[in-house]
C-alpha cells in the first residue's frame, strides 16, 4: 500500500504539531481523519524546536498509516516562564498540516457474541441430523459445528445449521464444538475462534416386537429314551364319547367299545365289586375327556330289591384307559 495525497480541511482532516511549549517538554503531533482524531502523542523527543518535514508517518488507531503532509500555516506565541529564579524566554508553535492516508486492509473478525438453540430434547435413536440455530451473528461470519475438526455443519449469518455425519451412540452422547470465522474473501482472516461446547444425545433403541402370524407353538412329548412321540406339527385331537358295558359275575375285565371310528378303550385293572355292595352302576372317566358308563350284573343283586345307584369315583387309580391312535 502507499499514502494517497495530502488532504487539508480546516477542523477536520489536518495534523497539528506542537512544539516550543516548555511545560510540554516534548512536541507532540495530533492527526485529524475526518474530524476524528486518530493520532496523538510525542513526535519526536527534542525540545524545544523541530523542522517537521513532508512524509513524516504515525500509526493510526483506525489500523491505518498517517503522514504528515504540506505545511499549510503556523501559529507562533512568544512566552517567559520562571524556573529556580531564572526566568526564560520562549517561542511555542502550533503548526497546521495536510495529512496523507494509507489505508491499511483490516482482517474481519468473526462476531462470536450470538444466541445459540441446540435441540432441547434427546434425539431420536434412529436421527441422521440435528439442528443449532444462530441469532444475532453477523452475515459476514461462518459459522460451523465441528467434532475432531471435522465440520459436520455450518452457515453464513443467522439461521439454522443442519448437522449430519457423526451422530452420538443409540443411548449415548457426543459433545460438539460452535466455532465462528471470517473467510479471506469476506475480509477475515480464516482463523476460527470458538463460541461454546455442547453435548447431544441419543435415545435408548426401544423395540418392540409384533406377535409374527407365522409363529409355531405347541407341545413336544418325549419318551424315556429320548424319542420324540409328539411333536409341535402333530394333530391333537380331544373326544367326549360314552358307553355301557356289562360285566358277568365270573369276569374281573371286560372292554369297552366307544362309538367312535379307530378309538378303542380297555379296562386293564380288574373292575371289581364288594358282593356285600350293591351298585347298580360305576362310572369313570379317561382325563376328564373320554367317559364311560359300566355295569356289572351279580346273582346277588338279582335277589334283592333294588337300591338307588351310587357312584364310585376311581380318580384315575383304580381304572386306567388305554386310548388307540387315530387313523
């Protein structure tokens, strides 16, 4: 860069040199840009004169150069001043000047004074994406979202930033860093700065499991040895049939024909009465599925009167039922 021309407006855009003034004890220069005063301080350490020449240069607190220009007038005072019983004489001076520019590119930096939402709730087990939102930022600067300096999201200004790519575990949690900058082109300098960390998380996968239609359930028997005698695709069937059956009076079994087609019951525990008893009839029942009605005739009873029927109950242990297979 280089100091455009020298530029002089009364009051406004000027350098004023003060030199010769005793109490000072330096001189000082105080640049005006516009009428802002962008310089003030020692010139150069000599007291009490200086010739101030074109092209002498200061920095300005804009980050821009300043330079003194052409000579334009000088105000000069004449003084005494009394120092130990001595007293002096002095010229002080207040000289005007042009005043030349260089304009030195300032680097942007990034506004990190914003408003941030990150999700306000767990993510869903199965999310790709969250969202942070930015408020009061400036258009000039980018922000991003980043874990182990991969940028998984940014935006320009205000708005939202979709973050995608590294999600936290399914019930656990990552944390990310917000940080802003200013890229070259938008006058910056490209250097991230950090604005905050968050953490976001996950939900638990809860899953939850529909009866399938195709689902197999049953019952699977096995022998002594093993050997499967039911399995879970066998037929079951469950009958209810009845029967009567007469037993004579020199006999201790009989067999009793059921009037289903390929089902055939036998009494294998003798079947026997009390001759002192008198039943008329004796009923039993197979599992509570298949029941049968016997009789069994004595000379005995034949002789008597007879007696109400009564019912003897063999709960499984006096009259066992062998049940044939189905063809």
């Amino acid at each position: 860069m280089s100091f455009g021309p020298s530029t002089y407006i009364a009051n406004n855009t000027y350098v004023l040199i003060e030199s010769g003034w005793f109490w000072l004890g330096d001189t000082y220069v105080d640049i005006y840009w516009n009428g802002t005063s962008v310089h003030y301080g020692v010139a150069y350490l000599y007291n009490p004169y200086r010739s101030f020449q074109d092209g002498d240069a200061f920095p300005g607190s804009d980050g821009n150069n300043y330079a003194i220009g052409d000579h334009q007038f000088t105000q000069s005072y004449s003084y005494s001043y009394t120092s130990g019983g001595a007293s002096s004489s002095y010229v002080g001076n207040y000289e005007y000047y042009g005043v030349k520019q260089e304009v030195v590119p300032q680097v942007v930096t990034p506004d990190t004074d914003v408003t941030t939402t990150w999700p306000s709730s767990n993510l869903a087990y199965d999310a790709t994406s969250f969202t942070v939102g930015i408020a009061n930022g400036s258009s000039d600067t980018t922000y991003r979202v980043v874990r182990s300096s991969t940028v998984l999201g940014s935006r320009k200004g205000n708005g939202n930033i979709v973050v995608t790519g590294e999600m936290p575990p399914i019930g656990d949690q990552l944390s990310y860093e917000l940080d802003a900058l200013v890229t070259v082109a938008d006058g910056g300098d490209a250097t991230p700065e950090t604005i905050e960390y968050q953490s976001v998380r996950k939900d638990a996968q809860i899953t939850e499991v529909d009866e399938s239609s195709s689902a197999t359930y049953g019952l699977e028997l096995f022998d002594a040895s093993g050997n499967k005698t039911l399995t879970i695709g066998d037929t079951v069937a469950f009958i209810s049939a009845s029967t009567t059956v007469t037993i004579s009076n020199s006999s201790s079994s009989g067999t009793l024909n059921l009037p289903l087609s390929g089902i055939r019951t036998v009494i294998t525990t003798p079947l026997t009465l009390p001759l002192e008893e008198s039943f008329s009839t004796v009923s039993a029942s197979v599992s509570g599925e298949l029941a049968c009605t016997t009789s069994k005739s004595h000379p005995r009873l034949a002789r008597e009167e007879p007696r109400p029927s009564k019912s003897w109950d063999t709960n499984g242990s006096d009259i066992a039922w062998v049940l044939g297979g189905i063809r």
